[in-house]
C-alpha cells in the first residue's frame, strides 16, 4: 500500500470508526497503528501517511516539564486532540494517547487528501494536491484546524477517525524539526508515499 489510487470522482472505502479507547495504548503502538487510518474533520481530510511519537519522559515532548494551560489537555485521558502553534505560525494537532496522566502523544505530519480536496486547495491557496497536507502546519491550514479544536474528543464530530482497511508497509527514522532527542526513530510513514512531508 503505497498510496490510494482510485478512479476521478470516487472515494476509497472507509475502516470503521475508531473509538477513544484506541489510544488508551502505548504512544509506540498507536503512532505506527496510524498510518494508513483516515482523518477527517468536518467531511474533510484523508489518510495519514506519517506521524511522529512523543513519550512523556521524552524530552522533545511538550509534556516533558509537567502540565501548563496550554499542554493540559496531554495529562487527561487518551482519545483527545491538542492543538498548538509551532513557531507562532501554525497549527500542529496530536491525538492524546497512554493511560491518563501519562502525558504522551501522536503528532500528525501528514496526510494524503482524499476527502473535500476542493475545499482544502481553497484554504491552501494552492492546486497541487501533494503539497497540500504534506506537513503538519499544512495539513491544519487544509483540514480547518485550529485552537478550537484542542481538548475535543476524536471520536465525535467534527473529528471522524476511520480505521484503515489493510495493514501498510511502514517506514520509521528520526523525527523532523526538534533539537532534543534527536537520535530517536520514532517518526512513522507510510513507504513509498508521495505525499509525506519529507522522504525517510
């Protein structure tokens, strides 16, 4: 599974929904357990092709020196988006995960578009599909993310989390952008994809 080709006008079929219990997991069995499921909010997203772990006793983690107003939401229970701006300029969402009070989390880096792509090249501002999720400032700016959307449930609307219907071939590296932690290889993505924001 490399990336979903499908005739113009059709979608690709959709996994069942994933509940919040998904995430009551180990952040390094939900992040690789991702790849391959679909994002969608509001009726718009598509298949995430790479994530990135972040432990609670990992020093890159956001969680790392304890709870602040902005990170609480890392410290409750698992199945929760957390919404941050990185660098004061975008979003990035994380889907909480671990036992409550763990604080760890899933950062999503990227999608393949699937679902209301009209509507993400308009928030985008561009046409070119594969650039417009690849990243994950992109990929908020596409999908609507925003502030507004820390501390919600993933199981309920406007997020819709679809399982994915066949088990990818997974690739794993360093993660992308961090000065800390650097040497571990717990960035995810899907192998071959096109549309990750930078190739492993």
């Amino acid at each position: 599974m490399v990336q979903i080709s499908k005739p113009a006008g059709t979608l690709p079929p959709l996994g069942k929904l994933l509940k919040r219990s998904f995430f009551d997991r180990s952040v390094h069995e939900v992040a690789p357990d991702l790849i391959g499921a679909t994002l969608l909010v509001d009726g718009v997203g598509g298949i995430i092709v790479e994530v990135e772990a972040y432990h609670h006793l990992d020093p890159a983690a956001h969680s790392f020196r304890g709870p602040t107003p902005r990170n609480r939401v890392m410290f409750g229970p698992p199945g929760f988006a957390y919404v941050y701006r990185s660098y004061g300029i975008h979003w990035c969402v994380n889907f909480v995960c671990e036992a409550e009070g763990s604080a760890s989390a899933v950062l999503i880096r990227a999608l393949q578009p699937t679902h209301g792509i009209e509507a993400m090249r308009r928030r985008r501002g561009l046409q070119e599909e594969r650039a417009l999720c690849s990243g994950p400032g992109k990929l908020c700016e596409a999908l609507g993310i925003t502030v507004k959307h820390s501390e919600l449930p993933l199981d309920a609307p406007p997020f819709a989390l679809h399982a994915r219907i066949s088990k990818p071939e997974i690739v794993a590296g360093v993660r992308i952008g961090i000065t800390k932690a650097v040497d571990l290889p717990w960035r995810y993505g899907l192998k071959g994809s096109r549309f990750m924001s930078k190739p492993f």
